[in-house]
C-alpha cells in the first residue's frame, strides 16, 4: 500500500462530488484540512450538512460566512431569480447554466491558498467535474491549471520553490462514476445534499437533483439521502 501524504485542504461544499473528494483525502492523506463557504447561496443547508460531515470524519474544518449577494448575479444567490425547474430549461442563450455563480471557484481557491499557505498545506483538492457540468468555465482543467499557476506566482511559493498543486480526481469522471469512486473509499451520501432549492429533502426537479436521481438509478441504487430522510419520518 502507498504511503499516505502528509497534508491536505479540500474545497468541501456538502454536496455529493466534495463529499467524494474528502473521503478520497481521508484515504491518501495523513491529515485532511477543509474549507466550508456560506457565501449566501439558498441552499446554504449545504454547509450544515459538510459540517455534520465533516465532524463524523474528524476532519479540521474552517468556515468562511462571506455575500456574494449584490455582487454576483445568480439563480443560486439572486431571491427573484428561479432555479431552473428541469435539466433542459437551464442555460441561458449562451449555454451558460443559470446557477452558474461567476468566479465561485476562482474565489473559492483564492481562500483556500491563502488558508493553506497559513498552515503549511501544498495541496488543494476541489470536486471539479467536466462530464456532467461541462458548462461551467470554473470547473475546467484549463481553470484549474491557470489558478495553480496564479497561486504558485502569487504566495511565497514563488521564493521558496515549494509549489501548490490544484488537484482534481474528478475531473473526468460521469455523475455514476463519482459515486462508485466515492464509494470505493468508504463514502457515505446520506448527509451530502445537492438539490439547489435550499431544503433537505430533494425536489426531484432541479438540475442537480436531476443529475444526482439518474446516476444513482444508473448504479441501482438508492441515494442514501433519501433512505436517512426516510427512516428519520418513520420513526
């Protein structure tokens, strides 16, 4: 068995490919560091979930509460504008989806270099994914690879030789792959949420939930989210 690498910060948003991701770092790293955004999206109940998850995982986390109300104009932060109730009415002329938030990643990965420069941490690990978001400019291995360069510029790394790696095992992966990749290192879904719509319980009609649904029954399988909600109302 490969030795464990010594540190590790995960972008940990709650949803269903961050919560690959952190078990994935839990398996490969010695200690696994996370950064939970509440930047004002309405399904911030993702960020109670990550830290539900990430306290059963013993993983230090940091919370960052920052707005992007007023600042980014999104179905995901903007109250007015509705969350595309299907998978087919969601982009906009220019194909781009309207829960894109711009730059989300971009800031995201801004705080964590600096987080991880803080803390003597080298490598930087995202839920990036190119097959079922292909739409996202912020989610590219091109983006991803520019950032690591920007960072690796921008931060003492560029005196000291020791560079920063964006990684993203992911990023070429379908929405049934990323579960079974999760799954391979022990991840549990029942607390990763993904429904846009802000509530526990998936809608069933969002474009997140659209795409979590079909891969689940791609894998027959149940999403273990729906059988703990179900259980929680039978008692």
């Amino acid at each position: 068995m490969e030795e464990k690498k010594e540190k590790i910060l995960v972008l940990f948003s709650g949803g269903l490919d961050s919560t690959s991701v952190l078990y994935w770092a839990k398996a490969n790293y010695k200690k696994v560091f996370a950064i939970i955004s509440d930047y004002r999206q309405k399904h911030h109940i993702e960020t109670r979930m990550a830290i539900e998850t990430a306290t059963r995982l013993n993983v230090r986390y940091k919370q960052i509460d920052f707005s992007l109300k007023g600042i980014a104009l999104s179905a995901l932060i903007d109250e007015k504008e509705e969350i595309p109730d299907s998978l087919e009415r969601s982009k906009n002329s220019e194909g781009i989806p309207f829960t894109y938030v711009p730059f989300r990643n971009g800031i995201f990965l801004s705080l964590a270099a600096a987080y991880a420069e803080s803390y003597g941490i080298r490598d930087i690990a995202t839920g990036f994914n190119l097959i079922d978001t292909p739409d996202y400019p912020d989610t590219t291995t091109a983006f991803a690879s520019k950032m690591e360069a920007a960072i690796n510029e921008g931060t003492s790394a560029s005196l000291s030789g020791k560079k920063f790696r964006i990684l993203s095992p992911l990023i070429s992966k379908t929405k049934a792959e990323i579960i079974q990749f999760g799954l391979e290192h022990g991840a549990d879904y029942a607390y990763a949420v993904s429904c846009y719509r802000g509530e526990e319980m998936p809608c069933g009609q969002c474009p997140s939930c659209d795409i979590r649904s079909s891969a689940f029954k791609e894998l027959k399988l149940e999403d273990p989210l729906i059988t703990r909600l179900r259980n929680q109302q039978s008692r």
